[in-house]
C-alpha cells in the first residue's frame, strides 16, 4: 500500500502565523504610537493642572504676606498613566518644585515721612533677600513642557528657547500702594505624587510704613525677575505714567532693567507712597526676624503728676517694619528726676511697656526717658521720650483768695431738667454751674487735673438720699469728664485739652452729679447741699473749692463769657468716617457749617478723643466759617470717639469764649455718622451722574472698583471716590480728583475679594465742605452694584 503526500493543513497553519505576526506588529505600532501620545495627552493635562496647583502657590505667597495664617498648597509633582493589560507604560512621571538662587529686593532713596520710622528709613539702600520658586516637570512623550516660575508676584512659565508666557498679573505696585513679600527658605522635593507646601508667615503685619523720595532722588526699587523688561511693562501698563500727567492717576515714572536680572522701578517725585513689607518661608532653613529698629508708641511729649505713675509704651520692629516678639528693651531716666521700669521684653505686638514714677524735682520741670536694645544702641536702637512734671496737688489752697490766686466766684444750680433719677421735691435738677475768676490781670493760669472731694447732702430733708457717687465735668470746648466722688475711692482726672481761664477773666465749670459711680442716674441737687472740689494747676499749684450752691443762674457779668449781640450761631455737622479696619487707621472727615456768625468769630475747632486710648486723641481747627475737619491715626479703628465742635468767638475785652457747641460719639467703624445733616446750598455743586462697575477677580483675589460721574454747578472743589471695607481683613482705597467730569476711574488692591466694602464718591463745594454724596455697600464679587 503506497502512501501519497496531502497539503490540505499548510494553508491553515500559514494563515495562523500570518494573523499572528500582523497582531505583533499591530500591538508593537501600538506600543510605539498610540501609548506614548495617549501618555503625552496625559502629562499635557497634568501640567495644566500643576499650573493651577502654582496659582494656589501664589495666592497663598500673596495671602500669607498679609496674614499670621500658615496656608498650605498641594502640588501634584507628578501623574500616573492609565493601567494598560497587554501594553507597557514608562516608570510615572515626576516632578520638582524648588527655590533656585538667592536674590535680592532693592529699595533705594525711601525716606519715611513719619518720625516713628525716620530714624531706618533714612534715604540709604536697603535690601531683603528673596527666592524664586519653580516647577519642573520630568515626562516621558510631552517633550516641551514648560518650566513654571513664581517670582516678583508674577507666576509665568517659561519654556525652551527663552519664550515666557504669563499666567498671572503684577501685584507689587498698586496706584501709591508698594508691596513687596520676600520668599525664603530651602525647598527642593522631587516624586512622581503629590507634595504640599506650607507657606509659613514669618515677618508679616497689616502695617504700612508711609515713604516718598529723598530729595530730588525718586524713590527707586529694584526686584530680581528674569523676565525682560517689555514684559514688565506690559504688566505695568496701567501704572506707569510715561507723560507725567498729574491726573493720570498713575505713579510709576520709569521701568527699565536693571542690574543683572533685575527690573527697576522708579516713582514719580512729590508723591507718598504706602510701603508694605512682609516675610514669607517655605521649605526648612527659614531665617527668624531680628530686632532691627525701635519706636515710640505712648507716652511721650506729656505731662506727668508727681505722686503718680506714667505709663511709656515702646515697638520692637524688623527689617520688614513689622513686631518682633522676646526682645528685652532697657530704659533709664537720662535727665530730671524720677525713676523707671529697668528692662521689659516685647510682647506678641513687639511692643514693651515701662513704668515712670517722678520723684521731688527741685524745681526741675522736665524729665528724659530713654529705651534702648542691644549691645551697643546706636539711634535705630534708642528712642527717647520727653516728660514735663506737675505738681502733686499736696498742700492745696482751700478756697484761696489771694490777689493773683483763681477764685470761687460764683455758683448755682442750673434750673434744666435731668434724665431721670431719684427727685427730692419735684424736678430733678443734677447741674451745678461753678465759676471761678482769674484775679491775676497778666498771667492766664491752666487747669491740667480736677477731683470731686466730698459731696453732702442738706440733713434738714426727713429723707435725705445718699450723697452722689460721681460728676461730670461738662466742659467747653473738650469732651465731658467724669468725677468719681472721693468717697467712694476718686483720684484727679486728667482734663484733655486744659481748661484756661484767662488772665483777670472767668471761667464757668458745670458739673452734673449721678447717684451711681458709671454717672447714669441722675442726682437731685438741691439748696442746702453743698461740695468740695479740687484742682490741679499747670504750674504745679492746687487749690480746693467749697461750693454751697444757691436756685439760679450764675452773674453773667462776671463770666467774662459775652455771645455778643444778634442771634446764636449754629453749628451744622457732616461726619464721614473712612477708618481703615485692617490697618489699625481710624480717618473722620467733619465738615460744618457755622451760621449766624458775627465779627466777634474766631475759628471751629474739633476735638477727637479715644475713650480707651488718649494717646489715639486728635484735634483740628480752621478759621473759616464753614469747610471741613480731618483726623487720623496709625491705631485706634473700632474705638469709641467722642467728638466736639466748638465756634470760638473773642469778646470786646479780647478774651475768647465758646458761642455754639456740639457733642456727640462716634465709633470709628468705617460706617458713616447716623446723623449728617445736608450742608448743601442753592450755589452748591451736584452729581448730576453717577455710574460705579465692580470689576472685582475673584480667581486672582484682585479687588477693583470703576468710576464714571459728572458733576455740575458752581463752587466745585473736589470728588472723592472711597472703596471701603467693612470688615477688618479688606483694604481700604482713596483717590482725589479735582475735575468735575471722569471715566474709567479705577480703585484696585490685589487682595481680600469676597468681602463687603461702602463704596463712596463724595463731593465737597469750594469751602471744603462735603455737600453731595453717592454711598453704597456692595460684596467685591465682580457682579453689580
């Protein structure tokens, strides 16, 4: 049996292994084509994500510089790939973020225009060490990743070949606001996960230090950036004010490269500038502030009693202009008598407290207390304090009457009705009008301090009440002061500002008594009563009263206190308060108007006293009969002022007197008086329109506010626009225009979105007076109002 050959199965088993090599070579172009684009496609979205990871960076930098809060950012350094089954991806892909090189920020020719910060700032060049901070990608497939790097405020990414493309704006200059926030610290974390960042506040404060040119040299800063100089004017386009126009609204003079990498700023002359500096860290190998400079708080150019204490208040600062903590501050009297607290360490404010005690002065009528830190203080280190003395009231003149002494000259209940209280036969009558007479015709004597003695009550009633516990002092001219009856523990109370009575002249003290020591209730002052008061004089003399008051007003002809002939004058207030919460800055504008003046006029003055702070105390005056009143302060926002107005005329024999009077309290709040009254006049000026746009950025935390207004009428001065915050964490931004027509006006500050601000155009006549306004509140949202 022959056997013959079959080739049936070849076709079969050929075509098997043809299927199968074309499956290899299919999954190995796969392999080769579709993994590493579809990985690409990948890491393209993971740098775009790492790129907001960046911008969180930076807004925590930004965020950090104005807060003591550590804030912590999560960068995805690196990414994974999808699972795959039958394919092969590259190790994850990775990622580094770093701090590269140290630099420095430069600022030269900054002279501070205030004296608690001159003796730093004194025009020479100051430098602060900074760091830039970058992300660098390590993929696989997308093989033009960019570099993205954080410097200078600005986060740009900056790509092979030197193409830099922007992902952020400036945030360093902001109209006449400069800030500047200086990174340090060692960071450098490579992996393919996510790393986070702690952004740690090491010198920061919400304070601003005022600075302008040193004499015909512009205030210059230089900050490292290896971007080119055109594209840092391109970020400060809306800066820079390249024809010096003076309504422009722009500050920046120049901006040109500077030495190295760097970008230098030059300002425009006869400007203030707000400098804010700050101090963030990141990484490890962070430096701690050091005491750089010392400052005067409280306590200085004031009057002391001898017998008592006084209180000196001190500020350890940085290089950046913000507190150090744990600095042990020495102090010792350098001329005069007395003694003082040796030594005292900073607190949390950097602020150190010290206590003076006078001793006998001999005489001697001033005292110097000098404070100072360190081995060898040299005049940043050592700040002095000047101390005038008063006598301590021992030994006082009971009812003097000698030729050239003050005298009791008259007194009588003053027959108005009082709040409620405990009456003894009918109306209660609490006042108490006391006047006292000069008899010294060359030499005007000051009263500096007053205390209620004693106070007793007329025995002849069945059922007298018990003695009062205080008075006020209502006083011209100044805030009232309240008395607590020695009795119950009364000391003398500081009169701020001193009562004068003029030489061979009169004086009338008006005191409201209250049964209970918080003067509340009102006490029934009645014939038969009869107090003693005592005073301390500026020449270090005192003197005490007993007064036995009669039913009935004082003799006017002794009072020396003439209103002259015709009707009163009446004041008219406007109170508009732009106090900035987050600096600490209370700002009252107060414009008046005084009617029904005569020739016997001399001036408005106001007075603004802090009632938990008088060294945050103010004044202002003016000689015209209407226009407005300023105050500020570098502390005391969210304080209680009380605030007095008085017209001050001057009678036919010279002597000045207070016509017209008003007093109120106002809490610096950033919210206007409840109580304004219009000022306007048929010749005022008007808005006749008036458009405001929130252009707030809420991604990059950039607060902007738009003016359009027009204004029409006679007597224009000037427009005000005002953006506000309400709360104690927003900026506060003023502008002044002197046209009456503008548009596009823009309000901006590169922080603090999402807060409620009184957003404020006001209008003020050529006297100075504000007589038309334009007031809303809004939340910087970028939508409405």
């Amino acid at each position: 049996m022959g056997f013959h050959g079959d080739d049936r199965g070849v076709t079969v088993q050929i075509g098997a292994v043809l299927l199968f090599g074309m499956l290899i070579i299919s999954m190995s172009m796969y392999q080769a084509t579709v993994v590493p684009s579809e990985n690409e496609q990948v890491e393209y979205q993971h740098n775009q994500r790492v790129q907001e990871d960046m911008q969180s960076f930076r807004s925590a930098v930004t965020q950090a510089g104005s807060s003591e809060l550590t804030r912590s950012v999560v960068v995805r350094l690196g990414t994974q790939y999808p699972e795959r089954v039958l394919f092969v991806n590259p190790p994850a892909p990775a990622g580094t973020v770093r701090t590269d090189a140290t630099a420095s920020i430069e600022i030269r020719n900054a002279a501070a225009l205030d004296s608690e910060t001159a003796d730093y700032w004194e025009s020479d060049t100051k430098t602060f060490a900074t760091s830039r901070v970058s992300y660098q990608p390590t993929y696989h497939s997308y093989q033009n990743a960019p570099t993205t790097l954080y410097e200078s405020s600005v986060l740009y990414n900056q790509f092979d070949g030197g193409n830099d493309v922007l992902q952020s704006e400036q945030s360093l200059v902001d109209g006449r606001r400069i800030n500047l926030v200086a990174v340090d610290g060692d960071l450098s974390q490579s992996q393919s996960g996510s790393f986070s960042v702690d952004v740690r506040p090491v010198s920061v404060s919400e304070r601003t230090v005022t600075v302008g040119g040193s004499g015909s040299d512009r205030l210059t800063i230089l900050v490292p950036s290896s971007l080119d100089v055109d594209t840092w004017q391109r970020l400060l386009a809306s800066e820079i004010d390249s024809g010096g126009d003076a309504e422009s609204d722009r500050y920046v003079e120049s901006v040109t490269s500077g030495p190295g990498e760097t970008i230098k700023l030059v300002f425009e002359p006869d400007y203030q500038y707000d400098l804010n500096l700050a101090q963030v860290g990141v990484g490890t190998n962070v430096a701690e502030p050091t005491s750089t400079y010392l400052t005067k708080v409280a306590g200085d150019d004031e009057s002391v009693r001898e017998g008592g204490e006084h209180r000196l208040t001190v500020e350890v600062r940085d290089a950046f202009n913000n507190p150090v903590s744990g600095q042990v501050v020495d102090a010792s009297v350098t001329s005069g008598p007395g003694s003082v607290t040796a030594s005292a360490t900073s607190d949390s404010d950097g602020r150190a407290v010290f206590t003076y005690t006078p001793e006998s002065s001999d005489g001697q009528r001033t005292a110097t207390v000098t404070a100072t830190f360190g081995s060898s203080p040299g005049a940043k280190e050592r700040v002095q304090f000047d101390l005038s003395l008063t006598g301590d009231g021992g030994a006082a003149t009971i009812n003097p009457n000698a030729e050239d002494a003050v005298i009791l000259r008259d007194s009588g209940i003053v027959e108005e009705q009082c709040d409620t209280g405990q009456s003894r036969y009918g109306l209660v009558y609490c006042q108490v009008d006391v006047q006292l007479t000069n008899l010294d015709e060359d030499t005007t004597r000051r009263l500096t301090d007053a205390r209620l003695s004693f106070y007793d009550v007329d025995a002849t009633n069945n059922n007298p009440p018990n003695a009062p516990q205080s008075a006020v002092l209502v006083r011209s001219g100044a805030s009232d002061v309240t008395l607590t009856a020695a009795n119950s523990g009364g000391v003398y109370e500081r009169l701020n500002p001193p009562v004068d009575v003029g030489a061979g002249a009169s004086a009338v003290l008006r005191f409201g008594f209250y049964a209970d020591a918080d003067a509340t209730t009102a006490f029934d002052a009645e014939q038969g009563d009869f107090f003693v008061f005592s005073v301390l004089f500026e020449d270090g003399e005192a003197a005490t009263y007993f007064v036995a008051p009669d039913v009935g007003d004082i003799d006017e002809d002794d009072s020396g206190s003439e209103t002259g002939s015709g009707e009163d004058p009446k004041l008219s207030l406007r109170l508009d308060d732009h106090t900035g919460l987050n600096r600490n800055t209370p700002r009252y504008v107060l414009s008046y108007d005084v009617a029904n003046t005569n020739g016997s006029f001399e001036r408005v003055e106001a007075s603004f006293e802090n009632t938990n702070n008088p060294s945050a105390d103010g004044d202002d005056s003016s000689t015209q009969t209407r226009g407005n009143l300023q105050y500020s302060n570098d502390n005391g926002a969210g304080a209680t002022y009380d605030i007095r107005v008085d017209a001050v005329y001057r009678d036919s024999d010279g002597e000045e007197y207070v016509a017209a009077s008003r007093t109120f309290s106002d809490v610096a709040d950033a919210r206007n008086w409840a109580e304004n009254k219009d000022l306007s006049t048929d010749s005022s000026p008007t808005f006749t329109a008036v458009d405001v746009e929130d252009r707030s950025n809420t991604q990059q935390n950039r607060l902007a506010y738009r003016f359009d207004y027009d204004v029409s009428g006679p007597n224009f001065g000037q427009v005000q626009l005002a953006v506000v915050s309400q709360s104690s964490s927003g900026p506060t931004v003023f502008e002044t225009s002197t046209a009456q027509s503008r548009n596009n006006v823009e309000l901006s500050a590169g922080y603090e979105t999402g807060t409620e601000y009184k957003v404020a155009l006001l209008l003020y006549d050529s006297d100075g007076a504000v007589v038309d306004a334009r007031i809303i509140t809004d939340t910087a949202d970028g939508d409405g109002p």
